[in-house]
C-alpha cells in the first residue's frame, strides 16, 4: 500500500504557536467593515469566503497579532498572583481573531495562492515568528506558568488541565523562556533568520515544481500515455499558453507518468527534471537555502542546550530521542533494502528478456516494475479505476466506514460559501443526531495548490470555547475533463481514506481547551488516526459498498479485489526504501552539530545515505534533500520519520480490531472514546497502551507490507 503519500497535516500548534482564543474588541485601528473583525456568523463559525477578499487578510493577521499581545500582556501583568484561570484558562482564549484570520489564510495560501498571497506570506513569515516568540519568551508571563507549575501538585487540577499546564510549560521552556535576555535576544534573531528562509524555499519550490513541467511538441514522445492522458497534458500546455504536451510534476521524486512512458529517453528527461527541479543554478535553486537553514537550526538548539536539532525536536514527541528513531529506522533498512534488490532483480530480468541492453535506473523503475506487475500481479489501474469513482469512494466509502464504525452522518451544505469551486462542504451529524462538526473537501489538483495532501481546521473544537469542529482535506487528485466522472487509482482511494482519518481526529475531537483538541498532538503520533483509516479501505464490507462500477454498478469481481490485496505487497522494498531513506536524510541533516561546517547539499546527501546503508543507484529517496518540502517548510523537520513510526502504530491498531471483530459499532465507539477524541489530554504512549492493553509491536508493520512470515 502506498502510504503516507504526500499526506502531511499542517500543524498550527507547531508552526504558530498553540495559543488560541475568544473573541474581544479587535485593534481600534482595525476596519470593522473586514470580514474577520467579528467571529463567523454562518454555522459553524465557518469562514466567509464569501466576503473575503485577498487583502483583508494581511490587516487581519497584523491586528489579530497585536490583539493577542495585548491579551497576553494583560495576562502577564495582571497583579493578582497567578491562579490557573486568570493565566492558563485566560492564555487559551486570547488570539481569536489571530486563530480565524490565520486559520483562513493557511488554506488559501496553500491551496489556491496568487501573488497576493504570496507577497502576504513572505511578508508575515517573520513577524509570525517574531509573534510566537513575543508570547513565548515573555517573561512575566512565564513566571507565571512556572510558579503554576511548580505548584501543580496541590492545585488540585483535573487531568486535562494538568496536561495543558504541563505542556504549556515545556513549550516555554523549549522556546527558550529560560534564556538570558542576551540569550532571547539571538534566539528570536535565529526564529526569524530560519523563518525567511524556510518561506523562501517553498516560494521557489512552488516556482520550481511548476517550471520543471516536461514540455513536448512531439506527441511520439508520449507514447504509451492513454488517449485521456494526452488529452489532459495538451490541456495543461493550453492553459499554460505553451505549445505542445504539458505533463506537470508531482512534489515526489518519481512521476506517475513513468509507469507508462515507453520512450525511454521521455522518462529520463521527465525525471530529470523532478530530480534537478531545485538544482539548476537558477532563481529557484534552494541548495543554498537548505544548507543554511540546516547550520541555523543546528545553532538554535545549541543555544537552547541541546546537541543538535533532532534532540530538540523529539524530546516531547513519543520516540523521545534521535537516536531511538534512528535505531527504529536501522532495523527496517536491511529487510527494506533486500527486498527492492530482490524487486531490482525482477526488474532487470524483464529488461533482459526484452533485450533492453542496459542496466535499470530510478525512471525504468516504474515502467518495468509495471509490466512486473502485470505479469506476476495481473492489475492494472485501467481496470480498476472504472470501479473507484471519486464521489461514490467519498460517500459510499469513506463516509461508509465512518458510519458502521462511529455511527456519524453526512449531508452535502451548498450554502456555506467556499475558496474554490472545486471544494465541497459536508455537515457531519453524530449517532445521536446532534451537530458534530464541518468537513469541507478539495481534492483536485492545480498549478496553485501546494503538492501532496493534507488536512487542517478552520475551527478547532472547545468547550472552553464552545465551538465545534470545522476541519477540512485537500489533495492533489488528477481533475477529469469537464462533464466526466474522476477516476481514481487505488492509491488515490487510499489518500482520501487516510486524509480523512485526519479529519477524524479532528472531528471527533472532545476537549476542554483548544490547544490540546483533536490532531494537537506528537508528530509521531499524529499521523496514526489517520493511516489507522486506510486499513477500511479495503475492509471486505466497506469495499462491496463502494467499488462498484460507474456505468453498471455492479460490484467489484471477487477476483479483482484478490489482485488488488495481492498487489498491495508489490514494490514494497521500493517504497519502504525510498520512504526510510528520505527519513534518514531528514535526520542525517538535523543531527548535525552547530560546529559542523555548511554543507553541500549533494555531497551530504550521498554519504548519508551511504552511511546508512541505504545508498541504491535505482532506488532514489522519495524527496531529495532540496524538495524536501516536509523537512524544510512544514513543522517535520527530524519528523520525517513519524510516519513509520506512526505505521507500527496503525497497523498494530488494526490487528487490535481484527482480533475484535472488524469494522463495528462497538469498536469504533470504543477507538472514538479512548483514543480520537482525546486528543493530546494525556500523555500518547499510555492513551495508546490503556486502549490497546499492550505497548505498540512492529510485528503487525512488516507483516502487512509483506515484510514478514504471518506469526499467526
Ligand atoms: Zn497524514
């Protein structure tokens, strides 16, 4: 199964502090007549893309900040001595208008972005920073939540609130709140130093993914493409305004297009150019940025007392240490690496017999590896797709398996005002009938739209608050022609399972206060919900009801069903190599001392990869260092590894349910209670160990890739 995908969450709580709000008087130099001055009137509290405009979010975010600096500081200097509601109640309703304006700007800017946009986010890159520090590194405030702190044990203070006061304290410390005035002050410099430049690598990533596009006059070149392929990349050359054929790149190193190029020469221009996209010399070469950004990290963590960033990073997460993720890491690369050798080998055999006369590279891998497929897997997406129509995965799969396992309803809402035209909005009701929450979906793709796919919240659930959730997915799925029906891949079916498992967490979300609500939690947690979801993919009751045919609706023959579960162990040595390679560049690059020398991005690259045993001339990473958008521009810098982390977590998880009973009521509810709601209202590991009655084995992860003998 292809997992993890792009799939990433944008983590608020990481890149923009966790302080959320309520609502109050906005700054008086504020136009009330802009669509965030007051909160939401529509259900929900949802935005009013209706009535926003590009330019009023800018104002919104800068008085929204100045707000909650106020707020803040009234906090601090509040003279009554610290109680827990006048500093850790007060702290968690302040920034209301910061937390909508922001919450709205982080879907358009990532989802449907324009200059404007653009410009607005390098600008407020910095002072975004500089906000989560003036809050952070303030310190009478922290004076506060310490003497709180030091006090905990007899404040008698319910678990919840126990945990907000705990984490709440060591995000200060971890930010520095225990620095020298001098310290702080080269601190924030760093915050915003790494700001910019992490801004600036994604504003020339974007650049660069978009220009690195394979442009063809030659329609031969594209021989083995379907007649549909060829039609959407003249589609993309027209509305590019270029001659020709238009065939875009995806954010990954592969193409999808390489499964079904038969010129060979197209597949290695085509991945060429996803391969140097960010190493041409040019105005979007990032290596220089990456480097940077690297040394720059590595001295932030020096200054706040730790040996290097990764140790920063993991030491609230549920690995703990750099060198417990990497001792995970080592121990999936030998059976990784053995098993793409072995699929290597497959490979060249078919060249061979084909009399190909040369040795396989990274972009004959997926041509070859296709016709392996079909030789020893028999399937082949064509067939398959007519079964895995878009609207019927998302309401008569995805939703399906929501309902059987929690019960929870869904009804299309035409009148709550969207981004895009592309984007839907579902009010989602639980068991019981009552309101549970908003999800809104964009899944196709555009030139405009970050790569990959991911799920953040307009809303976050709170009681403190009394809000409900409103949380939404965006992928990057291929858009039909209009008038037609979306095919999709089963890989594609999977992304909108796992995205949605996001969307769970979110929506289920049952907590006190918001910044501890539904997906806040460890990195290396956070993506467990939601990949746990792609497990009822092809859960036998869930697939009946969704694959079925679009023009006859007959369901999907036993025997295609059987090659799709077979071919879920096809290429797994490739994906998990190419999966853990990218995660220990992503460590190898975030372990490096303060001392260490800049580095040059492709000298580093190659001998941490050969350093860890995971160095295959045909098995590149996923993301090489300069793409790697994740590690760069998105809170998963030495995180990388938490999606595998996370898979030991999901697949564990679903061992527990098939040991259960599958897909029911009773253990949906039962998941819902002990572990989706929850949130990050206690420590991971114990949610995670109270509900599944043991710790988390990797057993279950190398036996559903294929990896390892059943023990059963
Ligand atoms: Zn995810």
């Amino acid at each position: 199964m292809l997992r993890y995908i792009t799939a990433l969450i944008t983590c608020s709580a990481i890149v923009l502090g966790t302080i959320h709000g309520s609502a109050v008087a906005a700054d008086a130099k504020f136009d009330p007549s802009n669509p965030f001055y007051a909160p939401s009137t529509l259900p929900f509290h949802a935005p009013p893309f209706d009535k926003i405009k590009d330019e009023d979010y800018q104002p919104a975010i800068e008085a929204g900040m100045a707000e909650q600096l106020s707020e803040i500081q009234a906090i601090a200097d509040n003279p009554a001595a610290a109680t827990f509601d006048n500093t850790m109640v007060a702290m968690e309703k302040a920034g209301q208008l910061f937390q909508r304006a922001m919450a709205a700007f982080r879907v358009v800017a990532g989802a449907n972005t324009n200059p404007v946009l653009q410009k607005v986010r390098t600008e407020e890159a910095p002072k975004l920073a500089a906000h989560r520090d003036a809050i952070y590194l303030n310190a009478k405030l922290f004076a506060r939540v310490a003497s709180l702190y030091q006090q905990r044990a007899t404040l008698k203070l319910d678990p919840e609130s126990l945990r907000l006061l705990g984490v709440t304290y060591d995000m200060f410390v971890r930010s520095g709140a225990n620095l020298s005035e001098a310290d702080k002050t080269k601190l924030k410099k760093l915050n915003e130093e790494i700001s910019t430049l992490s801004n600036a690598f994604s504003t020339k990533l974007l650049a660069a993914t978009k220009d690195g596009a394979y442009l063809t006059t030659d329609k031969s070149a594209l021989a083995g493409l379907s007649d549909a392929q060829i039609a959407a990349a003249a589609q993309a050359a027209q509305s590019r305004k270029q001659e020709g054929y238009v065939l875009p790149l995806q954010n990954t190193t592969q193409q999808p297009d390489l499964a079904s190029l038969s010129v060979r020469a197209t597949r290695e221009a085509l991945f060429e150019k996803s391969w140097d996209r960010t190493e041409r010399s040019d105005a979007n070469d990032t290596r220089d940025d990456i480097a940077h950004l690297a040394q720059l990290r590595a001295r932030r963590a020096q200054l706040l007392g730790y040996p290097n960033h990764a140790a920063w990073k993991l030491g609230d997460q549920m690995a703990k240490t750099p060198e417990a993720a990497l001792k995970f890491m080592d121990a999936l690369v030998p059976g990784a690496t053995a098993k793409a050798a072995s699929e290597g080998k497959d490979i060249q055999d078919v060249i061979d017999a084909q009399k190909g006369g040369f040795t396989l590279q990274p972009w004959d891998w997926n041509f070859y590896s296709e016709q392996v497929r079909k030789a020893k897997y028999d399937l082949n997406d064509a067939e398959v797709k007519p079964y895995f129509e878009l609207n019927n995965v998302l309401e008569n799969g995805v939703f399906y398996a929501a309902n059987q396992l929690y019960g929870i309803s869904f009804k299309e809402r035409r009148d709550i005002p969207v981004y895009h035209s592309d984007v839907r909005v579902f009010e989602v009701s639980d068991a019981d009938g009552k309101p549970l929450a908003l999800f809104y979906c964009d899944y196709f793709k555009r030139d405009n739209k970050n790569g990959g796919a991911w799920m953040d919240s307009f809303v976050e659930q709170s009681k403190l608050l009394g809000t409900l959730p409103v949380v939404y997915n965006v992928a990057n799925l291929p858009k039909p022609t209009p008038g037609e029906p979306a095919f999709i891949s089963f890989t594609d079916v999977t992304t909108m399972f796992h995205e949605f498992g996001h969307a769970l967490n979110g929506m289920f979300a049952n907590t006190e206060y918001p910044s501890l609500s539904g997906a806040a939690t460890a990195r290396d947690f956070v993506e467990f919900p939601s990949q746990f979801n792609e497990h009822w993919a092809l859960y036998p009751a869930a697939l009946a009801h969704y694959a079925r045919h679009y023009k006859t609706g007959a369901p999907m023959p036993a025997d295609l069903v059987a090659k799709i579960k077979k071919a879920e162990n096809f290429n797994q040595g490739y994906k998990l190599t190419e999966l853990v390679a990218a995660a220990e560049l992503d460590m190898q690059w975030h372990t490096l001392a303060a001392s260490a020398a800049l580095q040059q991005p492709d000298a580093f690259e190659k001998q941490a990869l050969e350093k860890m045993h995971i160095l295959l001339a045909a098995v590149p990473p996923r993301y090489r260092s300069s793409y790697f958008s994740h590690i760069w521009n998105s809170g998963y810098s030495a995180g990388y590894y938490a999606y595998l982390w996370s898979e030991m977590l999901d697949d564990d998880a679903y061992q527990w349910f098939e040991e259960h009973g599958g897909l029911t009521r009773a253990n949906g509810d039962r998941f819902r209670q002990m572990v989706l709601s929850r949130g990050n209202t206690e420590d991971l590991a114990k949610m995670y160990a109270a509900w599944r009655g043991k710790d988390p084995s990797v057993e279950p992860m190398m036996r559903y890739r294929g990896l390892q003998e059943s023990a059963h």
